[in-house]
C-alpha cells in the first residue's frame, strides 16, 4: 500500500513537470508570436500571407526611388543592373548603360499592376500558364540588397480586365510572387510588358549613343572630311550659335528637333560588343564625329561613325568614348520607328542657321532708304524725340505713315529665305556671284541706319533664272547669298505714296473760316464758322438760313474735317480715277487759317475737295477723292464720304 502510495506521487510530480514544461513551451511560442508582431505588424512571416484582394496592387511597400538593383533571367539568359550615380547601368553579361527607358517601365509595372484573379497554386497547371517553360524571373532589390519585389512572369491570359478609372479594357498575364510567404498563389494581373523582355534582354541595354538632358547641353562639334561646323548654347536661356565657321544666328525650332528629335532619340538598330566586329583602328578612317557636351561635364562624348560598307548599306557602324567596348549599328536611311542619319543636318549647318533674311532692332533704328532701281527713292528719317518724316527731294519733311511703316519692318524682319546659295564656308568667289545672281545692279537696295551709326545693307537682284535672290551685309550674313520667295519685293511699299500719312486734312474748329459745298440736285451750300462764339452763318442760293441749320449736325462736319484720313493713295496718273473724277458727285471749298511752325497766323489757305463714287452701279464702297496743293488721288470709305456729305438741316442728330 505504501509503495503503491509513493508511485502514485511519483506519477503525479512528473506530470507536474511535464505540464509546466509544456506551459512554458507556449508561453514561449506565444511571446515570440508577440514579438514577430509588434516588429512587423503581421504573423504573414509565419502563417503565410493572405492572397491580395482582386482589384488591389500586388506591391506597395516602396517607392520607384527604393530601387537601386534589377536581376533578370529566363531560361535561355541573365542580366543584372544597377543604379549608379543615378545612372542605371548592365553590369552582367556585359558592363554597359542600360535603357532607363525599360528600368522605368519594369518598375511602375510592379507598382502598378492589379490583381484580377487570384488562383491558388494547386487549382492551376504552371507548364499552361507559362510559369515554367518561358518564364521570366524578376527582383527588384534597394541599396541594402534587399528584395522589395520578387515574381515571374507567364504567359498572357484570356482575359481582359476592364479599368474603371480609364474606361479601357487592359490585357492580363499571369503572374506568381516569389516574395517569402507568397508562394502560395498565382494572379492574374493587368497590364502586358512581357515584349521588353524579348531576344534575351538585349533591349535592356541602351541602343541610345548619347545620353544627355537637352536642356543641360551646351555644344555640339560636327566634323566630316567636307565639313565642320560648332555650336554653342544652352537650351531656353541661351539662345544657340553656330560659332564656327561663321558666327551666325539659329532657327530656334531646327535646333530644337536637331537635338530633341535627332541627337537624343537616336537609337541604334542593334548593339555589338567590340571585340566581335571588325572596325579599322586608322582615325582617318572615320566619316563622321559629333561630339556633345553639357553644363557641368568633366569630358565631351564623341560618337564616331564609320563608313557605310557599300553605295547600298542601308547602316552604319559606330562607337561612343564612354562606352568603348560598344560597336552601335546605327540606320543610315529612313528606318521604322528610327531616326536614321540621313535625316539629321550633319553635313551642311544652312539647315541649323537662321532662316531670317535680317536680324534688325527697330528700336534703334535711325534712318531707312529705300532705293528701287527705276522708281523714285525714298528716304525715311526719325529725329531724336520725333516721329518718323518723309524726306522728299525738295520741301520739308513729310508725315509719315506710321501704319506702313510698322508693315514694312514686320515683313522685312519675319521675312523667311528660301534657300542659302553661297557661303565663304564653301570657298565661293563673291565678285563672281554678285554678278551671277544680279546683285551688282540691284533690283532694290535697302539701308539701315542705326543710332549708333551703323548701317546694314540688303540688295536683290535676279539670277539668270529669274529667281530673286538677296545679299544682307551684316556681320552674320555678309558671306552669303540667299534665295527669296518670288514675290517678295511685291509685298513692300516702294512707292512714295504708300508711305505719305494717310491724314488728308486737319483742319482746328478755331482755323476754319467757310466752305462751300456743291451736291447733286441740291443748291450749293456756303458755311461760315466764328470759333469765338461758336456761331455759325449759312448761306443757300444767296439766301440767309441760319435758322435752318442743325448746329449738332454742321459741329460732326467740322469734327471730320478737323482728322479727314485717306483709304488709300492713288497714283496722279490713275486712269479710273481720273475719269471719274471728271464730274465729281461733292466738290467742296475750304478757306482756313494758315499757320506757321510757330503757331502763327500766316494767312488763308483755299482747298477744293473733290469725291465721286468708285461704281455707279448700287451703293459704292469706295470713292475715289482729289484735292488741291497734292499730287496723289485717294480712296475713301464710304462711311466718310457719306460724312462729307452730310445733310446740314435734317432734324435728328
């Protein structure tokens, strides 16, 4: 009984034990659950996590900044790459530049794909889904090695995905995290990049020679065995120059697409390594180097552009100083998708420089000839603090007409050539050309002349063709002879008349004396004006009515006459106006007080106005107008001629 006794406790202590024992193992499990928790947030570490909820992103956890390595393979190749100095580079296979382009592409895809189907593994045959054979395996890990992104790629599923926030339905491909705890499931996710990772990644690695920021580069040097030419500036704040062989201005819009749609978007067909291609090490065997640098770089880049193969190579084999161990086969003519060589200004800078026939500063302007080769010539002038004049051949300056002249110098600053037909880069003859194209006697020379006396001339002439060409003499253009559109000289005001002040008289309330107005199938009509005190007398067929006369309608007369402005100037020889003229409709004349520059009364002053319509068909748009003491014959508006013409007694104002 005893020793049953003692057994009996034995049993009982040692199950003691083992419960405390087990206890103690849970309450560890349990404190380290805890502590898993509270470091991670989840228990996905233990239990596995839960499959992303359909319509959700598969990664949040990092930014595209995070990324600093991409590790790629298939079943036929690998690829690693790195971000170096914000620079993503291939550092297996080969050491070379990798396209930023696919980086950017790879990793907005993680961050952005949603899942459209969730699939658990055993419900799905990997070798259909193209999770084995044909997969592609991706990591994107941060600047501590770190994995923050780890799956492979499938094939594209049958399914589309429509996007509610685009309105767009988007392919799906399947895809498999490989990320620890979520190998458990495969997705079905949207979007489709599985193109960029074709021919064994060799999209991967940059086809671009030069890369650069177009806002960053500051010159550009193109040397043939033809040619050489350098420019010189830096995107939007300094304007570029071709600063050899000539300082010359550019067009602001062909060097834009030469450097934003040429030198960085030029991509090469296929890349080489150096050692596989045969290149000639002679330097004098190169056809072709443009060298590019930018603001804040140690050394310029060159690429160097061998020699096409034959008269029928379609490209050309090229190298790069800052990836040497890299042959580029680059297109040489029109290639799809491509820009190709033969499309870039390489060979002649006229297809960079300033289309502009005149760079001129209106601002400073002094003087301006005009001096076509059988019409009168015209000489403009602006005194200091004054208006533009016409200085005629005799007789004091002339008013000028300020509308003319701001078309004038739009057309002749905005004016395009057409073509450069010589250049001293080219070793032409000058005398010889003046000659061939018709510059030695000039159809038309205009001069500049600025404040500070420079003076810049431009002469036209014909060639033998008849094509109109033009010679500038400015410090940016005085070796070259450029083509002209033909009508050009028809667009500028080479007659003086076009240039005279479009005011026909300007006659104050307070230098009016009378007028006399003749109407057809009216009686003529006299009206005398005393600005004192603002009384007027009319006379009508020798009688007084005074009485009669609308005061409010006789004051808009005098308005008119006071700022009488021409439509336009006519020849004194027009032969319609002149006919028509012979019997006008209104003949009107004006006594008024002449004065002095000083403002002095230096007696009267008689003009005869006279206004017929252009037709006689309908109402007339347009009449045709003469008056005494000037030369020229004139149009007016109908709206001012039927103001000439006003009735002095009706009623209403």
């Amino acid at each position: 009984m005893e020793r049953s006794t003692r057994l009996i406790s034995l049993l009982l202590t040692v199950r003691s034990v083992a419960s405390t024992i087990f206890l103690c193992f849970v309450a560890f499990i349990m404190l380290a659950l805890t502590g898993i928790y509270l470091v991670r947030g989840n228990l996905d570490q233990i239990f596995g996590v839960p499959p992303t909820p359909i319509g959700e992103r598969l990664y949040t956890d990092f930014t595209p900044q995070d990324i600093t390595e991409i590790h790629l393979s298939s079943n036929d190749a690998k690829a690693t790459f790195s971000r170096i100095q914000g620079v993503w580079m291939m550092t297996s296979p080969v050491k070379d530049r990798m396209d930023p382009r696919w980086a950017k592409t790879l990793i907005d895809f993680t961050l952005a794909t949603r899942a459209a189907d969730v699939i658990p593994n055993e419900k799905i045959d990997n070798t259909q889904a193209g999770l084995t054979d044909g997969m592609i395996s991706v990591r994107l890990g941060d600047q501590h090695g770190k994995a923050r992104a780890r799956f492979i790629i499938g094939r594209r599923t049958g399914w589309l995905h429509f996007d509610s926030q685009t309105q767009e339905t988007v392919p799906t491909i399947f895809l498999q995290p490989r990320d620890r705890s979520r190998k458990s499931h495969i997705y079905a996710c949207t979007g489709d990049i599985r193109s960029i990772f074709k021919e064994s990644f060799r999209f991967f690695r940059d086809h671009q020679p030069f890369l650069f920021a177009p806002s960053q580069l500051d010159k550009i040097h193109v040397k043939s065995a033809a040619s050489e030419f350098v420019l010189e500036g830096q995107g939007n704040r300094i304007p570029w120059r071709i600063t050899k062989p000539q300082k010359l201005a550019t067009e602001p819009e062909e060097m834009k697409q030469f450097i934003e749609s040429g030198l960085f978007s030029l991509r090469a067909i296929r890349l080489m390594d150096r050692a596989k291609v045969n290149l000639p090490s002679n330097p004098e065997a190169i056809d072709l180097a443009i060298t590019i640098h930018s603001k804040g770089q140690a050394h310029p880049v060159t690429l160097s552009i061998y020699p096409p193969a034959d008269d029928k190579a379609t490209t050309v084999f090229a190298t790069v100083s800052d990836r040497p161990n890299t042959v580029f086969e680059l297109p040489l003519r029109p290639y799809l998708d491509l820009v190709s060589l033969s499309e870039l200004p390489l060979r002649n800078y006229n297809e960079l420089r300033s289309q502009k026939l005149i760079d001129l500063d209106h601002k400073k302007l002094q003087t301006i000839e005009i001096l076509p080769r059988q019409q009168q010539e015209i000489r403009l002038q602006r005194p200091p603090r004054g208006l533009w004049q016409i200085l005629p051949d005799d007789g004091p300056p002339m008013p000028l007409n300020e509308a003319a002249l701001y078309q004038f110098l739009k057309i002749i600053t905005s004016a395009k050539v057409a073509g450069f037909l010589t250049d001293s880069a080219f070793l032409t003859d000058e005398a010889q050309d003046e000659m061939r194209y018709g510059l030695h006697e000039p159809l038309l020379t205009l001069r500049f002349g600025s404040l500070d006396q420079q003076v810049t001339q431009l002469r036209f002439g014909r060639d033998k063709d008849g094509s109109l060409c033009a010679h500038c003499d400015s410090s940016d253009t005085k070796h070259t002879i450029v083509k002209m559109p033909d009508d050009f000289l028809s667009t500028l005001p080479l007659r003086l008349r076009q240039w005279k002040d479009t005011r026909l008289l300007a006659i104050a309330p307070m230098d009016f004396v009378n007028l006399e107005r003749s109407l057809p199938q009216q009686p003529t009509v006299r009206l005398s004006y005393r600005d004192r005190d603002e009384s007027w007398q009319v006379d009508q067929n020798g009688e007084d009515v005074s009485a009669k006369l609308n005061p409010s309608r006789a004051a808009k007369l005098l308005e008119v006459l006071g700022d009488l402005r021409v439509n336009r100037w006519l020849s004194e020889s027009d032969a319609d106006a002149l006919h028509a003229l012979e019997k006008p409709a209104m003949t009107m004349h004006l006594i008024s007080r002449q004065l002095n520059e000083f403002g002095e009364s230096t007696g009267l002053s008689n003009k005869t106005l006279e206004v017929t319509p252009v037709s006689t068909q309908g109402k007339s748009e347009f009449f045709y107008g003469r008056l005494s003491g000037t030369s020229d014959l004139f149009v007016l508006d109908r709206r001012t001629a039927l103001l000439l013409a006003l009735d002095l007694f009706a009623e209403s104002d």
